[in-house]
C-alpha cells in the first residue's frame, strides 16, 4: 500500500484529503522517510513519515514533523467523526488534523498538547501548513517562536544550524518545484499573518476565539 493510501485508510468519506499533504506523502516515500510498525500485542499496524531521513529524525534540533498513515486513532482523542489526524508538529504530543467546521467545511487545524504547546487553532490553509514546516523550527508546534527565525530562537551553534537547515533542503527545494513556494523565514511569514493577527497567534494561548478552539471547548465539557 502506497504512503498516500495510508495516509487515508481510516479518513471518513466526508473528508476530503488535500493534494498539499497527498503530494507530500509521495515525495516522503519516494525519500525513503516512511517508517512501519507492528503493535506486538493488538496486531495494529502504522506509518509515519517525516520530512527529514528517519535515523536523525528525534534530534533534538531536527524538525518533528511527520505524517501519520493507518493506525492514527489515538491521535483523535475526542473521538468525533469531525476531526480526522495528519500527523505530528512536536515531540510533545501536538497534532494537526482536518477538520469540519460548524458551517460544514473542512478546515486544517493545530491540537497542541496542552502540556506543551497550547495551541488550538484554524491555520489558513494547507498549503501555510507546508510552508509552516518549512522555516525549520524543530517543534513548529510552538507558536510564540513564529515572530523570529529558528537561528534566534534555539541556542544552536553553527555547526547544529548548518546541520539542521541541510536536513530540510530537500524539503525545501520539493517545495519550491511542487508548489512554487520560497522557504518563509518565520512561522508569520509563512501563514501570512498581519501584526495584528501575530500578536494574537504568537500570545501565550492563541487565538483564543479561533472557532476550533470553542468547538473543542465544547465537545470536551
């Protein structure tokens, strides 16, 4: 079975899988980024595939972006056939996922990990969500560093910049040739914000009348 396919195995006919993150799948297997389990007790099987080659993927300046195929329940912990898991943006548990709004349209959104980052939001569109990866924050999970670039916000030195930036080149440069995108060199630049909207998205919780956020403030009460 295709990355792709797995990608989808589980997605409710409802959902509509966009082509940034199906494309993406495609360049993932074609790299090779795809890695397979087996749960020993259950039988369940998984993927994911992150963007930079699995060996140095738990870096701790490398970029945690993955996406997730097959077995991605656990990610839905809500359990509502409205909200469907893509993968991960942090090695603290955050998510993003697809999402039906109360107006029935599907929307991309972040679901931090509340002990981590606590972002709980509705990004622009999947194709910010790409170019969100690409800046190179290893957690873009954690929205108060989009004001600044990844070299301002981490105490990395030189070697560890350099290290961490020729892991996502390829990842830039299928960005660049799939979908004509430059490399942004912050998280606002890469949604588009105004500095009216970074304030908001970049605050301590988000945006905090994101109409995600009231839905999951709902669906949990």
């Amino acid at each position: 079975m295709r990355f792709r396919d797995q990608l989808t195995a589980t997605m409710p006919a409802h959902f509509t899988m966009p082509d940034e993150f199906l494309t993406l799948a495609d360049w993932i297997e074609r790299k090779k980024y795809v890695t397979s389990w087996t749960d020993p007790d259950s039988g369940e099987k998984g993927a994911n595939g992150s963007l930079v080659p699995p060996d140095i993927h738990h870096g701790y300046n490398i970029s945690h972006v993955y996406l997730e195929g097959l077995d991605n329940a656990s990610m839905n912990w809500v359990g509502s056939d409205r909200l469907y898991p893509l993968g991960g943006t942090g090695a603290d548990g955050s998510y993003f996922h697809l999402w039906i709004d109360d107006n029935g349209i599907q929307q991309v959104v972040h679901t931090g990990s509340g002990s981590g980052s606590v972002l709980f939001a509705t990004f622009p569109s999947a194709l910010s969500v790409l170019r969100l990866f690409a800046v190179g924050y290893p957690e873009p999970c954690m929205q108060d560093d989009w004001c600044d670039p990844p070299e301002l916000q981490y105490d990395f030195d030189d070697d560890e910049i350099k290290f961490a930036n020729s892991t996502l080149k390829p990842y830039r440069r299928w960005l660049r040739r799939r979908w004509g995108q430059e490399t942004p060199r912050t998280g606002v630049e890469a949604l588009g914000l105004t500095s009216a909207e970074a304030a908001v998205w970049t605050g301590s919780d988000g945006p905090e009348n994101d109409p995600f956020r009231r839905w999951l403030d709902e669906v949990q009460q």
